[in-house]
C-alpha cells in the first residue's frame, strides 16, 4: 500500500532547516529509498508563492498566497510503500525524529485510494 505523509507547518514561526538537518536528513532519504518504503519526498516553497483554487457552487475562485487565515499549511510531502498505516507511520516518525527538539511540526498520515482513484 501508499501512504502519503502530508507534512504541516506554521510558515510564521518555522525555522529554515540548517545544514546540519538538511545532511541527517538526505542520508535518511538514501537509506529509506534503499530499503524500497521512501518513494519521493519534497518540501514546498512558501505559500506566497502559490495560489488557492476552491470550488463552490459551481464556480471556482482562486486565492493568491500567503495563505494567512491558515495557521498552519503543507510545507512538504513523503510518499511510502508500507503494508500497513502503523508502518507508515514508523516510517513517518524517522523523519520527525531527524528534526530534533526545535521544530514543531505535525504530519498526516493517510492511505492513498489503491489504483489511483479519486476516492471521493
């Protein structure tokens, strides 16, 4: 199964990663792709530099960013083959454990719809 980690943060308090993180970090990208569970993973740029589509009624709209009626928002994603959420999960926590103390962030966690429908 996939899982996709849907990684949020406060874009108003998060620190920029240090080289220190972004080292532990591609070392545990290399040893998770190589035990086959890491499929691709990603940080987002800043939400100023991306829009909101929304579509209600029948009409959509769209929202330019920053995106400052959210507190938190997706700053970045990981894609796993686990075989159950409690693996995916593990595998989520590898990557939260690499952060250390001085972050706070929160991941979602959530199976995606097996053949790549939309699920709704």
């Amino acid at each position: 199964m996939r899982f996709l980690s849907l990684i949020r943060i406060d874009e108003t308090t998060a620190a920029a990663p240090d080289e220190r993180l972004m080292a532990d970090m591609g070392r545990l990208m290399e040893e998770m792709t190589r035990e086959g569970v890491l499929i691709q993973t990603s940080g987002l740029l800043p939400s100023a530099q991306g829009k909101r589509l929304r579509l209600r009624g029948g009409k959509i709209s769209a929202t330019d960013g920053p995106f400052t009626e959210s507190k938190e928002v997706i700053g970045g994603y990981a894609l796993f083959e686990a075989p159950d959420l409690d693996a995916a999960i593990a595998h989520t926590r590898r990557f939260l454990d690499v952060h250390g103390d001085g972050w706070d962030i929160e991941c979602e966690v959530r199976p995606l719809v097996p053949g790549g429908g939309c699920g709704v």
